[in-house]
C-alpha cells in the first residue's frame, strides 16, 4: 500500500507548476533577476493520511515515501512550516515535532502551535519608461524598508478537544448532532416572547 493519496500526488505536481513560475518586471528582465513565485510553503495538517505515524510503522520510512519522495520536486525544495491535522492525532504528532530537529530538513514543525516570522522586500512593477521616473523609482525602493509577515500556525485539533478522526463507525447521530446548549423550542419561546 503506497503511504500517499493519488490526491497529494497530483497536489504536489500542481505546487511544484506554481512555485515554478517567476515574477519579473519589465526592469528585472532586462538585468535577468526573475525571482521564483514561492519562497516557502505552509501546510496546513492532515500530513499523513490516514491514521498519522502509528506505533507499528516505521517512522522515518514513511516520512521518506509520503513526504520527501512525493513533494521530491526542485521547486518545491523550500522551507515547510507545518502543523498537525486530525488525521496525524490517530498516530504520535511528536514524531513529526522530531523531524524538525535535523537543521538540513525543509520540514519545520518545532511545536504543537509556532510562530513564523519572513521579511520581503517591496518591488514595485511600474513599467513606465521615462528614466528620470526610473531613477527616482530606484530611489525609493532603496529607501523601502522590508516588510514583515507573521504567520501563527495554531493547533486547532488540541484547541478544540479533539484529537483522533474518529472511525467511519463513529459517524453516528451523536457525532453530527449540535453542541449543548439552549434547545431549539427553547429559542423559539424565547423569540416569541420578546414580540
């Protein structure tokens, strides 16, 4: 049985079109200083489908074939900043926080919920021709300080309570059926008695 989806196959073929792709302006063509449209990727849980790492498969195995062999792209040789989805709860999420301990992975995933923090730089694709305004376009870049993006990956699995997909078994009524609370009769009484 391969430890990958046909599904994550086909996504990382897609990833790896993307992160392909350049951005350039007219200005960065003519110096040949085209720059690749991804510079990180963020996934986003469900990292191993479908029970996570269990106990009786071998870890490091399995991160090879449904991680390393399947998102094996060059493009896609970026950093990953991950957190945990249901799916990786069926199985031990600290093995995944492990891998994250090799400083020559791509896989960055030191804590349940983690904070990352990249700076880019501005670049403005004004494609007017006047020298003049060229210069003074150059000017200002210069000047431009980087821009920060924060990103806080949160482990919502464990914020919620929940840890484990539950079996198909398990989809019962109870499952699907509405959190505690006020009844619905008892919200139609209510409305009717404030009119």
């Amino acid at each position: 049985q391969p430890y990958y989806t046909e599904e994550q196959w086909e996504t990382a073929g897609g990833m790896s079109r993307v992160a392909a792709a350049t951005i350039s302006s007219e200005e960065e063509h003519e110096k040949d200083h085209d720059r690749p449209a991804a510079s990180f990727v963020v996934s986003l849980g469900d990292n191993f489908y479908w029970n996570g790492f269990e106990d009786d498969v071998d870890h490091e195995m399995r991160f090879q074939e449904t991680f390393e062999k399947v998102y094996h792209h060059q493009e896609l040789q970026l950093p990953w900043y991950i957190i945990a989805g249901n799916h990786d709860y069926c199985g031990d999420v600290t093995k995944q926080l492990k891998f994250s301990e090799d400083p020559n992975t791509r896989w960055s995933f030191p804590d349940y919920n983690h904070r990352v923090v990249r700076e880019f730089s501005i670049n403005n694709n004004n494609n007017e021709n006047d020298e003049e305004d060229n210069d003074e376009r150059q000017q200002q870049q210069q000047q431009q300080p980087p821009v920060k993006l924060e990103i806080i990956l949160i482990d919502t699995i464990q914020l919620a309570g929940n840890l484990c997909y539950p079996s198909e078994s398990a989809f019962g009524e109870s499952y699907f059926a509405p959190p505690p609370g006020v009844s619905h009769d008892e919200v139609l009484t209510a409305q009717a008695a404030t009119t």
